[in-house]
C-alpha cells in the first residue's frame, strides 16, 4: 500500500475488535473523519518529508500500529530546519487527544514546552533517531542506534577502502577524506565525531575538507563539486546522511569520477534509494540502521507502555555496514537482530561505551 507523508498522514487501520476496517485520513484541505471508539490515537513527528530515511520510518511505524488496529497521525514541517513548526504540530497532536508520541528533534530546545506540555496531561512522549539525553522534560523512551558507534564503523571501513585501492594496509595507507556534515546538532556532532575515530585506523590518510549541506541531497552535490575542484584526488566523501551522501557521488559523476573506482561514497541511514545505487554499483557503502524495523520498534515500544509494561530508558536498535556483498542479507532483515537496553549518547566528543 503507498504511502505519502503530508502535513497530517494517517494510516489505514483495521478495527480488530469488531472486525472492520477503519479508514483515516487528514489533510489540509479535507475534514477528519471521527475515530471509532477503542481505536488507540498515537503519533509520529519527523523533523522534516525531505528524506528518505524519515519516510521510512514514518512507514515500519503505521504498519506496526495497522497490526495493531491503532490510528497513527504521521505529522511534520516541511522543512528540517522548521524547529518552531515541529513543536507546532507536537502541540496539534496534543490537543487533538494523542495518546503517546515520538519525536524525531533536530533542535532539542524548540520542543522543550510541548514536552512539558505532555508532561503536565500524562501523555509519554518518546524520542526516536535520538539517544542523547533530553533536559527539558521528562522522556518515556528513547529509541535509536548508537551513533558515534555506527559513524566509527564506516570511518574504519574507510580505512579499508582507501587502503585496497592503494594496494597497502590501513595503517599505511595515504589518502584525503572530505566531510559532509547534517545541520548544527547532536546528529551532525556524533555523526561526524564517531567517523573522525573511525579513521583513527588510517593514521596518514587527512580530512581536506568538513562543511555542512543541511542533510539535502542537491546542497551537498554542489558542496562536493567545489570540493572536488579544488582537491581533484579526494579518495571518500562521507555523509552523515544517505541524501548527502548522494550529492556527492552525482557530483563525482557530473565531473566525470566513477564512483567505486576514482572515489569512494559512504554514508549512514540505509534508504532504499542508497540501497538501489549500491545495486547499481554506483554508490559505495551505507550504514544500514534499517529505518524501516526502527519505526516499528517505536510503535512497539509504545503499546508496552500504553499496557502498563516498563521498557528500557534507551531502547538500543543495531546497524551494521551495507555494501554491494551484504545488502542481499540487509534487505531481507539478517542483519537485524531485537533492540536491546542500552545507553544514553552524550554529545561530549567520546564514545558512547568506553
């Protein structure tokens, strides 16, 4: 069944309790057809429709709460970098009688009133793609994979790359690195901090370049071209986001690099898109963190504590390296192993597990 994210998505549900379906939907020009008494009313607010990523999640979630027979309104701004709308539409959700809802924050700041705002009436509010600790309110869970830890792993993956191509091993290996960081924030920090320690493995390969492309696809091919014009032999652009990380590889391409021979793309999310390009041998390596399986956990994790059940203050989900030799075992869910308990991330520079 296709789905579209607009300003207030709401999934197909099934009225398991007396054997009908439900059918919801809301958008800025239509009414809202009223919710049939029973139905639990949760919801999911992405920072942004722009990517893949939060698409994805957006999907795993209303198929996890159609099993369930639960409404879930999929609400967001238009932008990532609408910080005030996202809080706007959490308070929408709010007086609109939401039982539960994840977030997805960019800025934490911006939704410290509606967090407390949640507080105050008893509704939990849970935090997904984000495990670092929020001070402005109290959270019910946090729901996410472990960043530095996953940057870390395509940084030492890196390594590698550069190292066969020169024919050497990492610690010998000579190489330049450019960086293309998300917007200001803990996932930009943690992203590029945990990829930096990755490339600890490569002693004499260097960053020749770091600059921001706003996690979209188009700024960071026009980031990467300048990059390229001006250090024409970069060995791998890293994203710390798929979108991203494809602007660079379409950058390479425009100026007449073929990627996975001149250059390497790596990058972290897992979007199907990237997971095509890797098909296709036009992109180099993802970090698959399976956004998909994320969205599910949430609504999951939401229906334990909905029943009373206590959950793990983080709700820890895994990822691993998806290149052209695993994406097979990806795509089918192998790599995929049950969320676990773990740690809250800290945007302080160190790893999450000394």
């Amino acid at each position: 069944m296709s789905r579209k994210i607009y300003v207030g998505i709401v999934a197909a549900v099934a009225a398991a309790a007396v054997g009908t379906w439900l059918f919801v939907i809301k958008s800025p020009d239509e009414a809202e057809v009223p919710v049939q008494t029973g139905v639990r009313r949760v919801g999911l607010v992405p920072p942004g429709t722009t990517s893949p990523f939060h698409a994805a999640i957006a999907e795993g979630a209303e198929d996890a709460a159609a099993d369930l027979g639960w409404k879930i309104d999929v609400v967001a701004p238009d932008s990532e970098g609408d910080f005030a709308g996202q809080a706007v539409l959490v308070k929408k959700l709010l007086d609109e009688g939401a039982e539960a809802i994840s977030i997805n924050p960019i800025q934490e700041g911006a939704i410290i009133p509606v967090v407390r705002e949640a507080n105050s009436k008893g509704v939990p509010v849970f935090l997904h793609n984000f495990t670092s600790p929020f001070t402005g309110g109290d959270i019910t869970a946090y729901i996410g994979y472990d960043q530095w830890a996953g940057a870390e792993k395509l940084g030492r993956y890196a390594c590698e790359l550069i190292a066969k191509k020169n024919g050497t091993t990492p610690e010998a290996a000579v190489g330049k690195v450019f960086i293309l960081k998300g917007i200001e924030g803990m996932h930009a920090h943690r992203r590029t901090q945990g990829f930096r320690a990755g490339l600890a493995l490569c002693p004499q390969v260097v960053i020749v370049g770091e600059q921001t492309a706003d996690w979209l696809r188009t700024k960071a091919m026009d980031v990467a071209i300048a990059a390229l014009q001006k250090n024409p032999d970069i060995d791998v652009f890293y994203g710390n986001s798929d979108e991203m990380g494809i602007g660079a590889a379409l950058a390479a391409e425009k100026l007449g690099l073929v990627v996975n021979k001149d250059l390497f793309a790596v990058a972290i999310d897992g979007n199907k898109p990237t997971l095509d390009l890797i098909r296709e041998g036009k992109f180099t390596a993802t970090l698959g963190v399976d956004p998909a399986r994320m969205g599910r956990t949430v609504v999951e994790t939401m229906k334990k504590v909905l029943a009373g059940e206590s959950v793990p203050q983080v709700v820890m989900t895994p990822s691993a390296v998806v290149t052209a030799d695993n994406l097979a075992s990806y795509e089918a869910g192998d790599t995929w192993s049950e969320p676990v308990a773990g740690l809250l991330e800290y945007d302080n520079g160190k790893p999450t597990v000394e």
